[in-house]
C-alpha cells in the first residue's frame, strides 16, 4: 500500500513542479504560450542639433535619455556622433548620455537611437518622489495663486478631483488664472499650484509614441504624486492617468539638453514600430538578468539545436506510450518509431516514407539473399547494416542526378536501427507470414507518423523548448499510463464477437458450448 | 461517420463479464505475483527442467544441450542414430525456433510433412539459436535437443501436425481457466491462437471441450482433419491438473500459463512455462478471468494454506463447466 501512495504522490510532485516551472517561465520570463505570439518594439531615433561658439573648440552636451519604465523596456541603445566621444551616465535617476570632442566648430548633429520594447510587465525603477518647494512670488501672484487653490480645494474630495478642480478654473476665463498664465506655461502653472496645494509634482518631457513620424518634439506633461503611485495629466486637454503610448523622456527635473561650448541646441525625434516574435524581444530583455534563468536561451546556437531536437523525445516516447497502452498498436521495436519520426522532422514526411520505404523493402530483399548464406547473426545485422549505407548512398546519388535535392535527406535515418527493423521484419515474414509483417510495419509507420505529427507541431516545439517545466509534466503523464489498467482499444475490437457471442446467448460464462454429441 | 465502432464493444460490457485485458493483466497480476528475479526459471527452458526434475515433474527427456558455436559440429553425434528428436532454443518465445524432426530419409532428416532438411539446415538453425535470433532482446541463447514427444492416441485426428497441447492457467497454485490448442494447416504446424491454430475450451472438472474457436470465430469440426471437436476429452485430467498446480511450488510465480502434453507412454509432461500467459484462452472457454482470479484472491485471504490436491479439488469444484 506504501509505494501505491508514494506513487500517487510522485505523480503529484511532478505535476506541481512541472506545472509550477512552467508558470514561472510564463510569468518571471513571460515566455507566451503561444510560439506565434508577437512584441511591439519602438526604435527611436533622437537628433541632436546645435552651434559650436567658436572654431575649434572643446564642446561637451549631455543628453536625457529614457529608461526602462512602466510600460517599456529599454532594450538597446546606440548614440552616434562621428568626432564624439560618447559615455552613459546616472544623474538623479535621469539616465544621460554625454557626448564630448575637442575640437568642433560650426553646425554639429548628433544622434541617439533606442530600441524599445512596449511591455506590460515592466515596472518603474526608483522614482524619486519631487519634494514640496516652490518660489517665493510677489504678494499679487502668491495671492491669486492661492485664490485658485482654495477655490479648487472647495470642490473636491481628494487629490485626483483637486487636480481635476485646478485644471478646470485654470482652462476657464477666470481672472486669476488669465493672469497667471500670461507669462508661463499651462504645466508649469500647474505644477508650482499643485506643490503649494502640498501636491509632490514636477514638469516631464514625454515623447508620444506614433509610428512613422519624423521631426516629432517632446511634449511636457505635469507628474503628480498620490502616495507612492504616480499620474501623468496632460495640460492640453486635463485628462490624467498612465498613458499608454507615452514614454517618458526626461522625467526628474534635468535639463533635456546640457551643452557647454555650443548654443541653440535642440533635439527631433523620430520613431518607427515593428513587431518581433516574442523569444526575439524577450531573449533581448533577460540577456542580463539576476532572476534564476534556467533556460536553454543561455546555450549556444549549436547546442540548442540539439536540445530543440532531444527535448522533442519525451512528447514522441508519450505518443508511443499511449499507442500501446490505451490503443494497443503493435509495432517492431518499442521506440523505433520514435527514431523514425525524429528522421522524418529532418526529411519531412512524405520524402521521409517513401525514402523508409525504398530502404527497407530493397533490405529486405538483400536479407532474403543473406539468409541463404547461413550467415551468424551478428555478422548478418552487420551485413545489413553495410547493404542499407548502401542502399543510401546509392538513392542519395540518383536521385541527385535526377535533380531531387530531397534524396539527400535519407541520410538522417538511423542506420543500425533499419537495420534491426529490416532484420526483425524478415524473421517475423519467415516465422508468422507475411501478414504479420504488414500488421507490425504498418503499425510501427502510423505510430512514427503520429509521433512525426505531434513532434513537427510548432506549438509543441515551442512549448517543449521553452518550458522545460513540460517534462515533468510528461513525465507524470506516462507514469500515469504505466498504471492503466483498463482495455485496449484493440481489445474491444478483439472480444467484441465473444460479447456478442454471450449476449446473445443469455448468461455469460455457460454458453456457447459446443452441443455434446451424445 | 461513426461507422467504424459497430467493429468494438463497450469496455463496460467486457468488464461485466470480468475478461481479463493486457494492461489489467500486466499491472494487477503479473506485476505483483510473478516476482521478476524468478523470469530466468521460465524463460530458460534448460533451467524449468532443472527445477522441474528437482520437484519431481514430468518434463521430456534431455537429449544434450549445444551452448557455443564451436559445438554445431558435434550435434550428429550427440543425436547418433536417434531419427526423431526436437530441437528448441532454450529462451524462446511463443513456439519460435522450434524444430522438429521426425524422421530420417537417407543422409536427410524429416520434418513432420515428410519435408526433407540436410544436416546443414540443421546446424544453421542451431548456430541461428545460439546467435539469439529467436530469444527476446537478441540474447545469446541455448539449444536444446530432447526426445520427441509421442503425443496420445486419443488426439489422433485432432491435430494437424504439431503436439496439441493443453495449457492450464495456474493462478497461485490454483488452476482457473484451461484449454488445448491443436495445431492447423493455416498455423504452420503451430499452437499458436493468432497464427491460425485452433483454441478448445476445456471444463475445469472433467478436461471434456466446452467450445472451440479459430481466428476468433467458433468451430465444431478440426478445419484439416473435420474431427468433432465437442468429443475431445483430455485423459489423465486430474494428473494434468496437478501438474499443472505443482507448477506454483516449483516456480514461485503466482500467475503462470502452464503448456503440458501428454505423451503414450509417460503421461503429463510440463512442456514449459509461461511466465506473461496470453489472452485468447477467454474466447476458448467464452468467459473472463478477472471472476475466478478474485474469487481465487478473496478465498486465500481467509485460509492462505492448501495442498496441491486441495486447490485441484476446489478449482474442480468452482471452475467446471460439465459434472461428468
């Protein structure tokens, strides 16, 4: 009774753990699903230009540039600048890159591109909160500003109906607002009311992600803070929350652009959008990452193209395994429709049945010859072996004279294993006939062409690949089949006259006898 | 579209009448009942008749055994002047590799269909055995050389070719379904079910046929011979039976095929045992395993010790069809 629990609970592990690796594959790594799933990458492309102040000179511009963030994920970023020198640095949580030559002189352009992936795991990384300080202003400002405040403050509960309150007296014809907003600007007004109302908030540039557009500017934005969370509002229509195709650009009250040695800076932008299936983006995001990466991604290309292949094994053996126990297919050898089906994944399947075909009745015939010999057994497999390299490479020329390059690919067929199949199959046709042949042949073909089938499936590839969680889970499943004690599907089959037999007769156990003749 | 089923029962029909199929049989009885370190003693027929002689069963005479390559060529004199003899690779499976001699022509030898073989075909199907062409997983193999089996004259007509033989189902030490399968022209000489031979059903009790069945189908007459089948009767049933039973001690295994044959002259003889003993056996006999094997399981739950004659008596008693 002890290994019948502990067996269950084996079956359970493996289920969990496989279920659970496969889950944190799909939500740490968000490897899809699905192999067709697609990501959205931005490549933006900043240009940088301004005037060198005199002939020759040292010029050094420090550029904002966007970080991975809510929303996106900075994926690559390449500045080019030919006579520049060029470093990435952090300041105040604004990332920058600093372009730096000695000598310019006149009209410069520099260029930043990043590549970045719209995605909706990402989270923002440390933001600092603004802290609470505004100018001092003149008694008439401080006092209309505070007007405003109050007036807004009256009509609303919390933070998010104050900001809507102060948006809508600022865009409304009221005096104190016409006033302020003579000489600043919409967000500006905004925020320094918003830190005198004890709101933490500051002036963002944020570029709006549209595809193929060129000479786009950055737009600002007002970042208000409600507790921890932050919301973007957007001073040209009040509206407020995260933004979907908004990225923020500079985003921690720096300047844009820090030029020394230069004047008239000012930066275009222009963005494209693309889409790359998943594992290409996502390979890009995990490069280096410190989350615990089992992955196969980690390999190089070459090892991975066999694990691809070896990780498909499990789902052929399951196929195999379910044939035998819950169908009942008899075929010659257990897993050698396995290794077919791996040779037909390299052929592909109509090459691959006519190529396994063509070799193993031309062996059979060789062997029919061999037999005559009285040859010992080993030396007569390994004769076989010999004749079916043979038979390859003699299908492999002439159909490449004929100018079928698919000939070519019979070589992947697993020659030792033809030739025990060539060899089980003429003593099966000597022994049972050559029914038995067809019946055991034909099975193990339909068994490697489903294998074939559920292995060639691009879903399961992808899955098998990826989610190595899956064969635990298989593991569990052919665990599970070891334990089937039901009928075959062949056996229903086989005793169907029997019952009909009985049931026709009445009681079962008693009946058709053979009447005694006496 | 569903067409296709009318071809297959319903699982619930067939357990209703408790037959026995290959994955119950390979998970709830072989599995537990026939511990595998004891596989040797019944698929390495020279190692049953070893502890078959040791427990005093019936099994055919040895005439010699050829174990390596180099020892073919001695196989004229290890017969001498015998002209009938059968030679078998001691790990072989379902009849395979069997030979049969059953005369001398000349410098040729016979096989049962007068068919002519030279000593030559003789020593290549030996060097075949040795070489494991007929063991399970291409194992170098044994061969050997016993007496020929003159098999009853009370099967005569029921046979074609081949020795019939009855294989009893012996489920711990309890014999629970029995039938003799006579070989045919469409098996080859062989006694196997799928190839053609012929399954009789035989009543627990009185060794008589209940029914018959070829390919599935039930017969009344031997398709070669055109003997009536419902006249078959095994003699000796008792002995055979016990036979059969004492296999249990002898083996240790808890759920075996038994294959004996009754020679004029000897009685009983154990051909071999069965460690993995096929299906077809239910379709003979119309009627499942799965019945008897738990009545069998629930009975030695209370009183788990009996004789051999004790389980012949009860299986007599519970598993027969006729009284007489």
């Amino acid at each position: 009774m002890m290994s019948r629990k502990s067996y269950y609970l084996i079956i359970t592990l493996l289920f969990l753990l496989g279920a659970a690796l496969m889950l944190y594959r799909n939500i740490a790594f968000e490897v899809p699903w699905f192999p067709s799933e697609q990501r959205e990458i931005w490549s933006v492309e900043a240009k940088i230009r301004f005037s060198a102040n005199q002939e020759n000179q040292p010029v050094k511009l420090s550029f904002a540039v966007p970080r991975s963030q809510r929303g996106f994920t900075v994926l690559s970023e390449t500045p080019s600048s030919p006579g520049y020198g060029v470093n990435f640095t952090q300041d105040k949580n604004q990332g920058r890159a600093i372009y730096a030559t000695r000598e310019a002189s006149g009209p410069q352009e520099l260029f930043y591109t990043v590549n970045i992936l719209k995605d909706p795991a990402a989270r923002d990384q440390e933001v600092k909160i603004p802290r609470i300080r505004f100018s001092e202003d003149d008694d008439i400002t401080t006092s209309a500003k505070n007007a405003l405040i109050t007036a807004a403050r009256g009509r609303s509960a919390d933070t998010a109906t104050l900001v809507t309150e102060l948006y809508k007296i600022i865009s409304s014809a009221d005096q104190n607002a016409k006033l302020l907003l003579k000489d600043t600007k919409a967000s500006v007004l905004i925020t320094d009311l918003l830190l005198r109302a004890g709101i933490p908030a500051r002036v963002v540039n944020v570029l709006n992600l549209k595809d193929k557009r060129k000479r786009q500017s950055l737009e600002d934005m007002v970042q208000f803070f409600d507790g921890e969370d932050y919301f973007l509002l957007d001073p040209r229509d009040g509206s407020f929350g995260h933004p979907e195709d908004v990225l923020l650009w500079e985003y921690n009250s720096t300047p844009l652009i820090d030029l020394t040695g230069g004047s008239n800076a000012e930066a275009s932008f222009s963005m494209a959008r693309k889409y790359v299936p998943a594992r290409t983006a996502l390979s890009e995001k995990f490069s280096n990452t410190e989350l615990i990466n089992f992955s196969l991604d980690l390999l190089p290309l070459e090892e991975q193209a066999i694990f691809r292949d070896i990780l498909l094994l499990p789902v052929g053996v399951l196929v195999v395994v379910f044939l035998r126990i819950v169908v009942g297919l008899k075929t010659s050898g257990t897993f050698m429709p396995v290794l077919i089906a791996m040779a037909f994944m390299k052929t592909h399947l109509l090459v691959g049945v006519v190529g396994l075909l063509l070799i193993v009745s031309i062996g059979l015939i060789i062997r029919f010859y061999l037999s005559r010999l009285n040859l010992l057994l080993v030396a007569r497999i390994s004769s076989v072996i010999i004749a079916v390299i043979g038979i390859i490479v003699f299908l492999t020329v002439i159909t490449f004279q004929f100018g079928i390059t698919e000939g070519m690919k019979i070589t992947f067929f697993p020659m030792i294993i033809l030739s025990w199949t060539i060899e089980r199959m003429s003593i099966l046709w000597e022994e049972e006939g050559a029914r038995q042949v067809f019946v055991q042949g034909g099975g193990s073909l339909l068994v490697a062409i489903l294998a074939y089938l559920a292995m060639s499936s691009l879903l399961i590839q992808h899955l098998t690949f990826n989610f190595l969680g899956l064969q635990l889970i298989i593991a569990a499943l052919v665990l599970m089949l070891g334990n089937y004690s039901g009928y075959r599907l062949t056996e229903l089959k086989r005793f169907k006259p029997l019952v009909d037999e009985l049931s026709a007769q009445g009681q079962p156990g008693s009946s058709g006898k053979i009447s005694s003749g006496d | 579209m569903f067409g296709f089923l009318k071809n297959y029962t319903s699982p619930f029909k067939l357990a209703k009448i408790g037959i026995m199929g290959m994955n119950v049989r390979n998970c709830r009885y072989i599995s537990p009942y026939n511990p595998r370190e004891l596989y040797p003693l019944v698929d390495d027929k020279l190692q049953t008749k070893r502890i078959a002689m040791k427990y005093g069963v019936t099994v055919p005479v040895l005439i010699g055994c050829i174990r390596h390559q180099h020892e073919v060529g001695g196989f004229t004199s290890l017969i001498g002047d015998r002209t009938e003899f059968c030679i078998k690779p001691a790990q072989g499976s379902g009849g395979k590799g069997i030979l049969v001699v059953a005369g001398r022509s000349g410098d040729h030898f016979l096989k049962p269909n007068r068919q002519k073989i030279t000593v030559h075909d003789i020593e290549r199907h030996i060097s075949n055995i040795l070489a494991g062409l007929f063991s399970l997983g291409g194992k170098l193999d044994k061969v050997l050389i016993e007496e020929l089996i003159h098999f009853d004259n009370v099967f005569d007509g029921y046979s074609f070719e081949g020795v019939p033989d009855s294989r009893v189902i012996v489920f711990r030490g309890f014999p629970v379904m029995s039938m003799m399968r006579l070989s045919t022209a469409r098996s080859d000489g062989k006694a196997n079910l799928h190839q053609g031979a012929v399954g009789v059903g035989l009543c627990l009790n009185t060794g008589r046929a209940v029914r018959a069945v070829q390919f599935n189908t039930p017969v009344y007459v031997h398709p070669d011979t055109g003997s009536d089948l419902s006249k078959l009767q095994v003699p000796h049933w008792e002995r055979v039976l016990t036979l059969a039973s004492s296999c249990y001690e002898m083996s240790g295994l808890g759920y075996i095929g038994t294959d004996i044959v009754l020679d004029r002259d000897k009685g009983p003889m154990l051909l071999e045992l069965n460690a993995r003993p096929g299906l077809a056996i239910q379709i003979a006999n119309a009627a499942g395993l799965l019945p008897r094997l738990r009545q069998i399981e629930k009975l030695l739950k209370d009183d788990p010790r009996m004789t051999v004659e004790e389980r012949v008596a009860y299986s007599r008693k519970h598993f027969g069809v006729y009284q007489e």
